[in-house]
C-alpha cells in the first residue's frame, strides 16, 4: 500500500511540474509573440489550452530563437488534420491561423466551437480589433 501511495504522489508531483512547465511554455510564447496579430492568436492558443498541449502541436507551432521558444504559425500551416485533435479543436485553431493570415477558415467556423471556445475566440478578435471596451461573457 505504501508504495501505491508513494506512486500516486509522484504522479501528483509530476502533474504539478508538468503544468508549471507548460505555463513557463505559455508565458515564454506570448513574450515572445513578435506583433499583435501573433500575441492575439497565442494569446488564444494558451486560453484555450487543449491544443497547445498536444505535442504534435508543439512541435509543428514551437521554434527555438536565442529569446527562447517562439510561435512559428507558418509551421502548422495545411497541417490541421495530421495534429490528432478533434472537430472543435481543428475548428478553434484554423480560426486562430486565419488571424495570422494563414489558411481559407470562415468565420462560419464558430458553429463548431462549444461554449468554452467561443468566449475565448471573441476575446481574441476583439484583442485584434483593439478593442478592450466590449465584455464577452455570459448575458443576463
């Protein structure tokens, strides 16, 4: 039993390293974003989460520069169905690409998003736009 629970401490551990590691990854990417358009669509991309987690991602979308890893779109680029994400994934991140001016994703693609994405997304647009005035939340 001892060494059940000593597994499933370590794995705790792990699990806390692991999400600092990715915030330290999150944090470097938006420092690193070289104008707004890429700020707004990293910005989007940390949001969200489940996308950057992926390491087919990671390694398409991630560089290495003497400031440290930085968001190359360019590198996923028609690359969307080989990533191993799911519909609302692929939707979320050809919107994304679109806002760095990479790939044809209308912006009918908003029907794919579910309620956790969409907020996320007009966010960005807005962050686009310049525009800090107008709140996306839930209406009342």
């Amino acid at each position: 039993m001892i060494n059940n629970e000593t597994e499933i401490v370590t794995t705790d551990t792990d699990t806390e390293s692991d999400d600092a590691e990715f915030q330290d990854l999150c944090e470097q990417l938006v420092r690193t974003a070289t104008s707004p358009l890429d700020r707004a669509a990293v910005r989007a991309l940390v949001e969200e989460r489940t996308i950057l987690k992926a390491t087919a991602v990671r390694y398409a979308l991630i560089v290495d520069t003497d400031h440290g890893p930085t968001a190359h779109f360019e590198g996923l680029s028609g690359r969307q169905y080989t990533l191993g994400l799911d519909e609302g994934q692929r939707s979320f991140l050809g919107l994304v690409l679109s806002m760095v001016g990479i790939g044809l994703t209308t912006i009918a693609a908003v029907q794919d998003l579910d309620e956790r994405r969409l907020p996320i997304i007009l966010r960005a647009f807005l962050r686009l736009a310049g525009n800090d005035t107008i709140a996306v939340g839930t209406r009342m």
